[in-house]
C-alpha cells in the first residue's frame, strides 16, 4: 500500500555551484477514499446543506489566494454543510485545509451522525484555542484587508470507526481538501 504522507528532499545540482535542497512532502491517497476539492464548483452528490432564513450559509466559492474552497459567510445561526455517508475503519481520520476569515469570530466544528440528526462533535476549531492543533492560522497572505486573508492549514480529525456522515458547521471561514472514508453508496 502506497497511501500516506510522504516526505523527501529534491536537490538540484549543476557543476561549479552549490547543490540547493529543497524539503517536498506530499500524501498519496488511496483510490478509495475520498478527496474532495470542489474544483468542480459543487457540494458533493448527496451532500446536504442547511439555510439560514432564506438563503444557504455555505457556498462555493474562488479564494483569493486559493482555488474553489467550500466557504461559510455567517456566524449565527450555525448552519452545517453535510457531506455524503462514508465508512471508516479503525484508525482511519479525516483531513481537510481550513482557513479563517476573521481573526476574532472564525469558528468551525466537525461532527459526524449516523442518522443526519443527531451530531456527535469531534473537534471544534477556532482562532483563540491554546491547542494548536484546534487553532486556526495565524499567518496571512496579505495584510491589505482585514477578511479573507488568512492563511489555510491542515487539520486532522480522529474518526471513530463506522459509517458516519461527517458535517462542517462553522461560521465565517473556508473548508477545503476534505480526504478521508470510503464514499458509500447514495440511498
């Protein structure tokens, strides 16, 4: 099995000058699991996504700094983009790239239900947290505005094995590069 992260140096070597290093990493993903962009400009078949009033919290959309991402624009009510039921097996996590779009009222949370009603959440996400791994970046691609401009990082969420459909529900950040489970058939 080829699947995982993977990390490596490239060196780049020409005669009279010194060898530039430069440190890759990257993941393989295995043909069965999911790995979702939204390049496609679309929610997932069998996605579901909830409204606030009369107009949906969750869209997709281009970032400025990045392709299409699944995009939250409000903080309350809390709304959840619901992807399709997957399996996972022990050991299995869900990894995806998120990004704030305020320094001070960004959130997301994770959750997984069995049944689309009832949600369990697995880790909640957020620009104050003393966990790093809970917090979302700080680092910026431009300081020219005070939205939008903060930078993606990569979370990993601990699934517990079964089928599960897993639910963002955030206000005001960006969701992209979902990997994780094995995608089962729509109902």
């Amino acid at each position: 099995n080829i699947a995982g992260n993977r990390t490596g140096n490239i060196t780049i070597s020409a005669v009279g000058f010194e060898n530039a290093i430069f440190p890759v990493s990257g993941m393989v993903i295995a043909p069965s699991k999911v790995y979702e962009t939204f390049e496609g400009g679309l929610f997932p078949n069998g996605s579901l996504v909830e409204y606030s009033g009369a107009s949906k919290s969750w869209t997709i959309e281009k970032h400025s700094y990045a392709s299409k991402c699944m995009k939250n624009g409000g903080v309350s009510p809390e709304t959840k983009a619901i992807l399709p039921k997957m399996a996972f097996a022990s050991g299995d996590v869900l990894m995806f790239d998120a990004a704030a779009r305020s320094s001070s009222t960004s959130f997301l949370n994770v959750y997984i239900s069995a049944d689309r009603k009832n949600f369990t959440l697995l880790k909640s996400i957020n620009t104050t947290s003393e966990d790093e791994s809970c917090k979302f970046s700080t680092d910026r691609y431009s300081t020219s505005s005070s939205i939008d401009t903060w930078k993606f990082k990569t979370f990993t969420v601990d699934v517990p094995e079964g089928e599960w459909y897993v639910a963002f529900s955030a206000g005001y950040c960006w969701v992209d590069n979902i990997v994780g489970g094995t995608l089962l058939p729509l109902p």
